[in-house]
C-alpha cells in the first residue's frame, strides 16, 4: 500500500505524468488545484509544471494567430497566477512565454517590413541573447502600439499569404480581421516559420533552463569561494547546495548550516548528513545527490538561534531564496532576514543565488502579501492542543528580505549588484507583459 | 555475550574471562572493559608491554581491586563506616580517579601505540582496563575483531545493575567518539562531558545537591536565578546536616565540604552566573564566621544568611523589577520576549494585574522551547499571546512596540548574555527596515552582574549536548539515557536477565524513550558521520548598543552602569 500511494503522492511528477494523457482543461484544472493545495511548492517545480503546462496549451492550441495565442496563454496563466499569487515564478514563465510569442510575431513582422533585418533577431529566447545591449534597444522601438495599427492594415493581405502557406483549417477560420496571423512568409524567405513551432520551441529551451539552471550557477561558484572560508547557509536549497559542491570539489572549506526549523529542518538534516532515513516521500533526484560532508567539507549544522552568535566567524553567507523581486529585494525561506541583518551588522558578504526564472518584475509595495503562513501544527506540536486554544501561533514560510541587505547575486547569467536586477528584468519580461 | 566471545577467541582469552567472576566482586564499570580487553588478547598475544605502562598499570590495579571492593560494599552500608575505613576508601577512589585520568591522557596521546601495551598485563586488568576502556570499540574495529557487536552487551551473569552500567560506558563512548565531533572554534569550551549518572560523585556530596544537579543538567531547573535559587536552598540543607570534624573549625572546613558539593554541580552543568556570585557570597559569609562561636549558632547565622540573600538578591529583587519594569508597558503596547525568562513573565504578569491591555509576542527557540512555558503561563493569566520561532522573528517585531529580555548575565562592558537568540531579537528591534527603532528592556537582578567582559559569543559560552538537537521534540528526560546501540543491545539480550525485573524494566524504557527520540531522524548516527557537526551553544552575546535599558532593583540603567552597579554591590 504504501508503495502505491507514494507513487500516486499528486506533486510535480504525477502532473507531469498526467499532461500527457489528459485533456488540456483538465490539466490546467489539475494543476491549479496543485497550487492551490500547495502540493507543488517549490519554485523550480511550479517553473517546471508551468513551462510544460504552457508548452501543452500552445501545442494544443491549433492556430498560428499570435494574438490568439497570446490571449490564451494569457488566460491560462491568469488563472495559474490567481491560483497562487505568492508562487510569483508561474507569473515569470507566463511572461516569458508571452514574451516569447511576441518576439516571434514581431520577427514576423520585421521579416516583411526588411529582409535584411530578419537574421538579426534569430532567437530572442536564449538567454545569452539578452545579454546583446542592442536587443533590448530594438525591441524597445518597436513599441505595442503601432504594432496593432500596422497588423490591422496589413492583415487581408497576411491572411492570403497564410491561406496559402498554412493549409490547417483553423487558420482559415472565420474571425475578426484584425486578429489574423500575420505570420506567412514573403516566398523567397527561406522555410515558412511558423510561429507556434517557434514559441514551442522557446519553450522547450525555458525547460532546459530550468534544468541547468543550477549547474550555470554552480559554474561561478570557484569565483566566489576561497579555500578556508566559513560559510553560513540556510534552508536545504539545491541552488546552494550544488554551488558549494562545485567548490568543495576543488577547494577546502567549512559550511555552518542553520537547520531553518520547523518549516525545512527535516530535508536541511537529510541534505546536511545526506542519508534519507526511510523511503520517505521526498525521493527526488535531488536528495541523490552527495552530501558535502562526502567532499571532505566540514558541516557544522546549528540552530537558527545561534546565527548571531556564529556570525562573526563567518566568512560569507550563501542563502537560496524563492524569488527574486525587481527592486532587488527578495522573498525567502523564513528566517532569511534576521541572517542577512545579521550579517549585515557583522559586514558579513551575504550572496544570494538565484535561477533567472525567479527573477519577478513584480514590485513589493506591500510587503505582508507576498509572505505566506504555514502550518502552526510545526511551530506548536498537536500534543500541546490545550495551548493552541488560548495563544496564537503564527508560522510565517518567507521572509522580505530587502535589497540593502544583499550584497550579490548570482544567476545563471553571473554576479550582479542588486541595483543591476532591475535591468535583467527588462531584458527578460516585455513591458506589457508585466501585469498580464 | 560471553559464550561466543570465549568461543571466537584461543589463547588466553577465556581463562581470563571465567577466571574473574571467580576472583573480583563485580563493580559495574570495570566489567565490560575487561571483557573487551580480554577479548582483545589475542589480537596482540604476544606483543611486549613498555615499562613505564605496566608499572602504573599495575600499581593502579591493586588500588582500583580495593576500590572496587570498596565500592560494591558502599551501597549496603554507607553511613556506619568508621573513620579508618573511610579514610582508607577515599585513598582508594583518589587512586582509582587518577589511574582513570591518566590512563585517558595515555589514550588521547598515545593513540595506536597504547594499544599494545594493555593486553599483555591480563593480571592488572582491572585497573588498565578501565583507564582504556573509551578505545576498545576503536580498536577493536581498527584490529579487524571478530567479536562485533558484543560489547555493549551487559553478560547476564552479573545482576548487578546493568543501567549504570550502559550509562558508564556509554558517556565514555560517547566522549572518545566526540574528540573530533568538536566544533573547532569551540574547542576551548567542550571541557567534561556533563555527567549522566550520580555514580561516581564524591561520597561528601549531600543527597540534596545530588538530585539538584540532575535536575540543573535535565533543565528540569533552568534558568539563571531558578539555579541560583536551588543552589542556595540546597547549600542551606547542606548547612543544616553539617557537623564540624574534631579538630578542625566550621569557617576552615565548611568552604571545603561546600567546594565538593560545587565541583559536583559543575559537572553536571557549568555553574551560572548568578550561582557563582551567590557561592562566593556565601564563602565570604562562612569565612567571616568567629570561630568562637558554637557550631549551633554558626550554622544558624548561615542559614539567615542564606534565606536573607535568596530574599534580597531575587525574591524582592525581582518584585521590584517587575514593579518597575511594568511600568514601562502602556495600553495598546505589543511586547516582544524572547524563550522563558521568569522576571519577564513577572513583569508581564505584573502589568497584567494593574489593567493594561497589552499584547505580548514570544519567540522561542530550539531545542530548549522555554517560550512554551512562558506562552502557558501568560495564556492561563489571560493575556493576549502571540507565539513563534526564531524564523518569525521580523514578523513578531513588524508590530512590536517594546522588546522585554531576560538575562543570563550582564557582563561589565554591557553587553547582555543571555540564551542563545537573544541577539538576534534586540537586533531585530534596533535595525527595523524604514521603522522606528523599538526598545529593549533587559530585567536583570544585580546578581546576575559580572566583572566579566565579552566581546563575541564564542569566547564565552557554554555547549550543551549536541544530540538535543538531533530529535525535534523538547527534551523530556536525558539523563540516563544509554546510546541507541547499547539500548538495543540491551533490548535484544533481555530474555536472558530476566532475573533483574526492575533493571529490566527500565533498560527497555529508556530504549523506548531513545528510539522515540532518534530513531525518526536522519541525524540519529550523526557521530559516526565523518565531517557532520552539531553545535547547540546555550547563549549568545548581545552588543550593548542594542540594549537601552537594564531594570534592576537599583533602578533602571544604562547598560554602561553595569559595572559600576556591579562594584557597589559587591563592596557591600
């Protein structure tokens, strides 16, 4: 029995599981009651079950309409992001998608306007591309506005080129004018590119992303570790841990790791001495992973309590976080904050690394909605009922921690100053994607 | 245990083994030691022993076989000895102490090369083996020993309390193993390992002092002024059962019979603060004793002397600094404290009782959870309550308007020392992103006041076990507790004591207890995880800049005025 329901446990791989056989509706259903259930939890996972669940809606969606597809993708990632507003990563992979879908039409649309200028704008997507200090330029230029004008008075002639290159009935269907696909080739323009192969093809590689992401971080790792350094960590993150193994591979060190309890303390016990006690429901590739202890790297594993006491033996604080916001502020496991201020006080270096994809352009105006309350059963156990009656016992997940308090963050894309954030999000979310 | 043990092993071995049930009364801690000594014999037959190890051995055997004599009579007649004899048993127990230590020291130094010379001396077993008996797991594994999984395993022919027992060997298991699971920072802080059991305490110590200092090392009593309290009170017993020797006078022999009963107390946990400003009033007090006066009188004006400063220094002390320190709580006020400190919960109690309607926010922490008491307490008062943990503290201190702390001690450059977390509370309150700063109230009696200064946390400090961490529940019951090994073992071989019904018993409890505790946890083997540390350091140091106020019972002050509050107390 228990083997059978561990393996029906509804997380991110029964989901993934299902996309394949289920209805398009039912998966998104499916996976919105995930969210809301918080049985998908973790960033990379919501990431993960967005990307594939939006590579599912557009394969699904039998039209070449950019707009039609923006709409949709819209809809669908309306209704994901309501589902959980504090999971701000499912938001980030719908901008990104729509971003995506965007730079492909308006490559279209470049394409017609100016062959030369088509190759300059190959794939947008990857995000060694954003890097280009020229992209960003162009696209600004191009601004939505007259992008709508322009599809209007172009689109009878569009839609006959499409008649002609896209034999599907769906991009014949009757429908407003100006929503047609302005997505046929001029003939002479190499291989007709159609738009949804495009974007499922962007999408495929926002997948990829996602499963380097960690290993493009741990990359840097050596630049930023030196031998004989105390590091302080928290939480049982795989960004973390797999950076400090990139650098434990080479060089010697110490990490003290505070056990973030009651929320994460189980998984940072089983990360720091890297034996899973049972079959416990937690089998993911990532608990197979080695322990750093196996590296010859001493773990000192503390109670949050003591960070104060230990900071001024500590060399650099390494700390994950769950997104990452424009200002440069960041949401966090709890208890993050008090590490960073304590670090702070102690000119400690804290270092926060983070995948692009949390990466959020959301800006924190009101700081009490992005944190949200979990289980009080794991501050105050169930033995002591009686007292739960009369006091209130809060258990806060994440933790504000702003801006000020970080002194560097490192993506996929290398090390930034939190002041330089905002510039990554304009590389990487388009302006009218932002509230969708 | 034994039977395949004398199986496995030629050579001397067994005639060892069946020769000592004959020769030597059984003496709980020498007994597994020799076992694995025995069983150790053939590994190295033939192997010479230096001279220098078989002569202390030696020497020491007699004196622990003494010893061990002695010591299997005490529990039956401990009283009714006579001078002679008691003189002649503390010689015995001094010289069995000594070749103990020494024979650590050999070990810790002599690491492999040690290893040799015990076995070939099967004569001065008892006493070598003794000294050697934290390495025999080690060596026995380094040696490739066919015996695994033996030791451990109390042999059931000898009834004689198999719990102490498991204890003795395990605490001292548990410290060979713990030599490199120290935190090298700390390494100047892992002194004794807190003791377990009362075995083995000098015979002066009052039974009083004895359950005491359990008591202090379970946390049963905790916190600065509650130890210092029952120190008091348990010294004033001590007093009481006094009687001044022939030819010695009560203020010369008092402070020697009360410095037995402290070096108990501090091992079983390191002496606080407070005790210690309260034991050296206390001696100053029996120092200044007139020698003319009758022991009757003198033992009377101790014991005044010890009510009156209990009453002085904490009972009134804290009234006042709860009297006081409520008055700095206002209507609408939402105060945040840190664990379970009690002239907090007076103070709140305190304000509670004069009408204020206040909040009050707790944060508590891992593993010692005091806050929960502290949250009953004020909860039952009918105060509004708040409880989290340290990962809530910027959530507790958004809304907070004052920050009341509990001390440990307040060292003579300001800073506050109290449990480990309280630093990072005043920092929260002080360093509020875009608020305004929110004040912190230390309530500290001045007997808590101390020329100690302190800079950083890990200079001074206290460490307490590290496995308090390992399971996720408070800590109900640790002493006594045999390490899971030896439980199991223990549980595993209890069809064949089933003589011992009340030692059984508990030996299968406290395996219970032990695999309750651990056994869910992917630390429970921690120590034998090469590179793995755990740390649970019991204060930490607050920086004065965070405090703003110290409620004493002299007045409220800076924290700059510790010490010169301090001197004036003390020159009192």
């Amino acid at each position: 029995m228990p083997s059978t329901s561990s393996a029906l446990t509804p997380g991110l791989a029964s989901f993934l599981k299902s996309l394949k056989t289920n209805a398009i509706d039912t998966s998104i259903e499916n996976l919105i009651s995930l969210l809301k259930r918080r049985q998908i939890r973790h960033s990379r996972s919501c990431a993960t079950a967005t990307a594939y669940l939006l590579l599912r809606v557009i394969s699904a969606c039998r039209t070449s309409d950019s707009a039609k597809l923006i709409e949709r993708v819209q809809s669908v990632g309306r209704r994901l992001v309501a589902a959980q507003p504090r999971e701000m990563v499912v938001g980030n992979i719908v901008r990104r998608v729509l971003g995506l879908i965007r730079d492909e039409a308006e490559d279209d649309r470049e394409a017609e306007y100016a062959l030369s200028e088509a190759g300059s704008e190959s794939q947008p997507h990857t995000p060694r591309a954003f890097d280009d200090p020229s992209l960003p330029l162009d696209r600004d230029a191009l601004s939505v506005r007259p992008e709508g004008s322009e599809r209007a008075a172009r689109s009878p002639l569009t839609s006959m080129f499409s008649l002609l290159s896209h034999p599907e009935p769906e991009a014949s269907l009757p429908s407003t004018p100006g929503s047609l696909s302005p997505s046929g080739r001029l003939p002479g323009h190499g291989p007709a590119k159609d738009v949804r192969a495009e974007v499922l093809e962007g999408i495929g590689e926002i997948i990829d992303e996602l499963g380097q992401v960690d290993d493009q971080i741990a990359a840097y790792a050596l630049d930023h570790i030196h031998s004989n350094e105390i590091i302080l960590t928290h939480t049982s993150s795989t960004t973390v841990q797999k950076f400090l193994l990139k650098a434990a591979a080479k060089r010697k060190f110490t990490v003290i790791h505070a056990e973030s309890y009651p929320n994460n303390h189980e998984t940072t016990h089983i990360t720091v001495s890297g034996n899973a006690s049972k079959d416990d429901e937690i089998l993911s590739t990532e608990s197979f992973q080695k322990p750093l202890i196996d590296l010859g790297i001493t773990v000192i594993l503390i109670p949050d309590s003591a960070v104060f006491a230990l900071m001024s033996r500590v060399n650099k604080v390494i700390l994950g976080t769950h997104s990452v916001l424009a200002n440069g502020g960041l949401v966090a496991a709890a208890g993050t904050r008090v590490i960073a201020r304590a670090a702070k006080v102690h000119q400690t270096p804290m270092v926060v690394v983070s995948g692009v994809y949390k990466l959020s352009p959301v800006y924190p105006f009101d700081f009490d909605s992005l944190i949200e309350y979990g289980d009080a059963g794991k501050v105050l156990p169930y033995e002591d009922g009686d007292l739960v009656d009369q006091i209130d016992v809060q258990n806060p997940l994440y933790d504000y921690v702003p801006a000020e308090l970080v002194d560097l963050y490192i993506t996929n894309l290398g090390g930034h100053a939190p002041s330089y954030l905002y510039r990554i999000v304009s590389d990487h979310y388009r302006k009218e994607d932002i509230s969708f | 245990m034994t039977d395949p043990a004398a199986a496995s092993q030629p050579g001397p071995g067994p005639s060892v083994n069946a020769a000592q049930p004959a020769t030597e009364t059984p003496t709980p801690k020498t007994l597994p030691i020799r076992d694995s000594q025995s069983a150790k014999g053939p590994a190295q037959p033939e192997q010479p022993s230096s001279k220098a190890k078989d002569a202390t051995s030696s020497s020491s055997a007699g004196a622990t076989a003494v010893a061990s004599t002695e010591a299997s009579s005490e529990p039956a007649a401990d009283k009714p000895l006579t001078p002679a004899e008691l003189k002649k048993k503390a010689k015995a127990e001094k010289a069995a102490r000594r070749a103990r230590e020494k024979g650590e020291r050999d070990q810790a130094g002599g690491g492999g090369g040690g290893a040799g010379a015990g076995p070939a001396a099967p004569g001065a077993a008892s006493g070598a083996g003794q000294a050697r008996a934290p390495a025999t797991p080690k060596k026995d594994a380094a040696g490739g020993a066919p015996q695994k999984g033996q030791r451990g395993v109390p042999p059931p022919r000898r009834g004689s309390a198999p719990v102490t027992q498991a204890g003795a060997v395990t605490a001292v298991e548990q410290k060979k193993k713990k030599e490199d699971k120290n935190v090298a920072v700390f390494g100047h802080l892992y002194g004794q390992q807190r003791r377990t059991t009362v075995a083995g305490a000098a015979k002066e110590v009052h039974p009083a002092v004895l359950a005491l200092g359990l008591q202090m090392r379970d946390y049963v009593v905790c916190g600065s002024s509650a130890r210092c309290v029952a120190t008091l009170l348990a010294f004033k017993r001590v007093v009481e059962s006094y009687t001044t020797p022939l030819g010695t006078s009560l203020a010369r022999h008092l402070t020697t019979h009360l410095s037995h009963q402290i070096t108990y107390l501090s091992t079983c946990r390191p002496l606080s603060i407070s005790q210690g400003n309260a034991i050296r009033s206390l001696k100053l007090a029996i120092a200044s004793v007139d020698p003319a006066t009758p022991e009757s009188t003198a033992k009377a004006t101790l014991c005044d002397f010890i009510d009156s400063f209990i009453r002085e220094k904490i009972t009134v002390a804290d009234q006042v600094i709860a009297g006081s320190a409520a008055q700095k709580i206002q209507d609408g006020d939402v105060i945040v404290t840190f664990a379970g400190s009690s002239i907090v919960k007076q103070t709140l109690l305190a304000a509670h009782k004069e009408g204020k309607r206040f909040r009050v926010s707790i944060i508590d922490s891992r593993p010692l959870f005091e806050g929960k008491n502290l949250a009953r307490a004020l909860a039952t008062a009918g105060l509004d309550v708040q409880y989290s943990l340290v990962h809530g503290i910027s959530h507790a201190i958004k809304d907070a308007t004052k920050v009341f702390l509990g001390a440990h001690a307040m060292t003579s450059n300001g800073r506050l020392y109290s449990r480990v977390g309280t630093a990072l509370v005043a920092m929260s309150a002080k360093e509020r992103a875009g608020g305004v700063e929110v004040p912190v109230i230390v309530c500290c009696e001045t007997v808590k006041f101390t020329d100690r200064v302190a800079l950083d946390s890990i200079v001074v400090n206290e460490i307490a076990d590290a496995d308090e961490l390992v399971s996720a529940l408070p800590p109900h019951q640790i002493t006594g507790l045999p390490d899971p090994a030896a439980a199991s073992a223990a549980a595993s071989s209890d069809p064949k004591k089933g003589a011992n019904r009340a030692s059984n018993a508990t030996t299968t409890s406290d395996s219970l207890k032990t695999s309750l505790n651990t056994s869910s946890s992917p630390l429970s083997n921690w120590k034998e995880t090469p590179n793995l540390q755990l740390l649970n350091i019991m204060y930490d140091v607050t920086p004065a800049e965070y405090v703003d106020m110290v409620v004493t019972e002299m007045g409220s002050l800076p924290p700059s005025a510790v010490p010169i509050v301090h001197r004036m107390s003390t020159n009192m």
